[in-house]
C-alpha cells in the first residue's frame, strides 16, 4: 500500500495549477510593464526639449543636423499609407482563402492549403524584403519606368504577403466557429451554398473577422525589416504609391546604431516607439469595441 502523504488531493493539485497560471499571468503582465517602462523611461526626456506638437506634426526628421529636426509626421503617413494599402490587398485574399479552407474545399485540399499557410506564415522577414529587392522592385521599375522600385507599392506588396496567413488562419478559425445549426437551418429554407455563406455564415463570424484584419495591421504597421528593405526611405510625405517613404520601424531600425546614447536622437527614436505602441493600442481598443459591437448585435437579432 503506497504512503498517502506522497500523493497531493484532487483539490490541492487544482490550488496549485490556479497559482501557476496565476504567476505566469502576472510574470506576462511585469514583463509588459517593464517594456513600456523602459519605452517610456527612453522617450519622454526628448519632451523637455522638443514640444510634442512639433515632434508629431512637424515635417522635417533631420536628427544629426544642427539644429536638429526631429517631426515625424512624414514617417507617421509613411506607416499609416503602407499599412493601409497592404490590408486593402491582403484582406479579400485572407477572406476567400478561410472561406475556401472552411467551407468549400474538399479534407485533402484544404489540408494542404493550411499547410502552405502555415509555411507562409513562417518564412522570415528578410526573406520577404529580399524577394521584394530583387525579383519586385526590377519589375515594378521596368513596368512603370521608375527611377526605383523601392517604393510604397513594393512595400505594401510584401506587406500583404506578411499579413495574409494572420488574417486567414484567424478567420478561418472564425467561420468554423460558426454553430452547424445557422447553416443548417438556412439550407433548410432553400438557401444554396453560396447565400449562406455570404448571408449567415460571414454575418456570424464577423466578429472574428475583423479581430483577425486588427491584427494584421498591427502586424503590418510594426513590421521593421520589410519596410527597412524595400521602402525606399525617403523621410518625406508621398505624392503617389510609387514614391519611397520611410515607416516609424524602419527610421528606428535604421537609426539607433548610430544614435548616441542618451542623447537627443537616442530619446527621438524611443518616443517614436512611444507612438507605435499608442498606435496599435488604439486599434485594439477599435477591434475589441468592433467585436462587442458585432456580438451585442448577433444577440440582439437571435
């Protein structure tokens, strides 16, 4: 007969799990704080200097002049242009792939495809800002006759590419939580493949769906290496998609090398940070407001 004193209860095994996942829930929440500490702690002396409407609005980023010019509303439109022309091209192409993994395609298919996701998902960045170098950029200069291919499009092509397994994994997992009885009981009305899809079953998962776009901009718009390679890099606010502009993670990637510690460059480059992180903050806010929205509205209806 084994000793009991060996063997923990039923109840104290579950104490003990709760205060696990308790400790790693507060180890995730001190980690955050220290990040936004030291981001903060690394920004906000700039601001005894340089006042923040011209750091925000300003249009010259000119940090290593004398005097300095430290504005980064080109680099802002710079993220923000990027950012939103790579989810106008990724999130049809994430949608009609989750619904043709979901809904349409047969196992063997769709194994497949989510394998290929999958690997997509999972190619390096560089590897992204390569291709776009070499293969992207002497096509788009060759086509539209530009001085460069470095440019916005390119850019916001590669983007794409980067956002797409993001935004279709989490929308197909979106359709497939869909309950089976919304499907069913459409096709019980008559409705044929292609209305419940596109009338209930997209309807029903919206909610998701738009966390998943929330997320892939946030993806894009702190995406660094891409945008460092086949940008282009001009700190000045674009007249057309196929000039070159210089997003706040490339400035940043680029410069803080040679950025003299605690200097005022130094302290520019983190409140650039600081404006990355108010960023993506807002779009959570945005996508986490959405999603309530969507579900107090898919209640409502039932």
């Amino acid at each position: 007969m084994k000793p009991n004193h060996i063997f923990f209860s039923r109840e104290t095994k579950e104490r003990i799990i709760k205060r696990f996942f308790l400790f790693c829930a507060f180890i995730s929440v001190g980690v955050l704080a220290l990040i936004l500490f030291s981001l903060f702690h690394g920004g906000m002396p700039l601001f005894e200097t340089v006042n923040i409407k011209s750091f925000l609005l300003g249009m010259e980023w000119y940090p290593t002049f004398e005097p300095p010019e430290f504005g980064i509303f080109p680099l802002i439109i710079g993220s923000l242009i990027v950012t939103t022309i790579s989810t106008c091209i990724a999130v049809p192409l994430s949608i009609l792939l989750a619904v043709f993994t979901a809904e349409v395609a047969p196992d063997y298919l769709k194994n497949t495809v989510k394998v290929i996701i999958e690997l997509l998902a999972g190619l390096p960045s560089v590897v992204l800002g390569f291709f776009g170098m070499v293969v992207i950029a002497p096509i788009l200069q060759d086509s539209f006759n530009l001085p460069s291919g470095l440019n916005i499009i390119n850019a916001s092509l590669i983007l794409s590419i980067m956002v797409v397994p993001t935004i279709a994994s989490l929308s197909d997992d979106a359709l497939r939580a869909v309950p089976k009885e919304y499907k069913e009981a459409s096709y019980a009305l008559g409705a044929t493949r292609f209305e419940t899809i596109a009338f209930v079953i997209i309807p029903g998962a919206l909610s998701g769906i738009f966390t998943a776009i929330i997320l892939g901009m946030a993806r894009a718009i702190g995406e660094t290496m891409v945008v460092l390679m086949v940008a282009g890099g001009a700190g000045a606010i674009p007249e057309s998609i196929f000039d070159s502009v210089r997003p706040m993670p490339a400035s940043i990637a680029a410069e803080m090398g040679e950025a003299p510690r605690n200097g005022l460059h130094y302290h520019a480059l983190f409140a650039i940070g600081m404006v990355l992180f108010f960023i993506t903050l807002a779009f959570n806010i945005v996508a986490d407001y959405v999603s309530r929205r969507f579900k107090e509205g898919g209640s409502s209806s039932l």
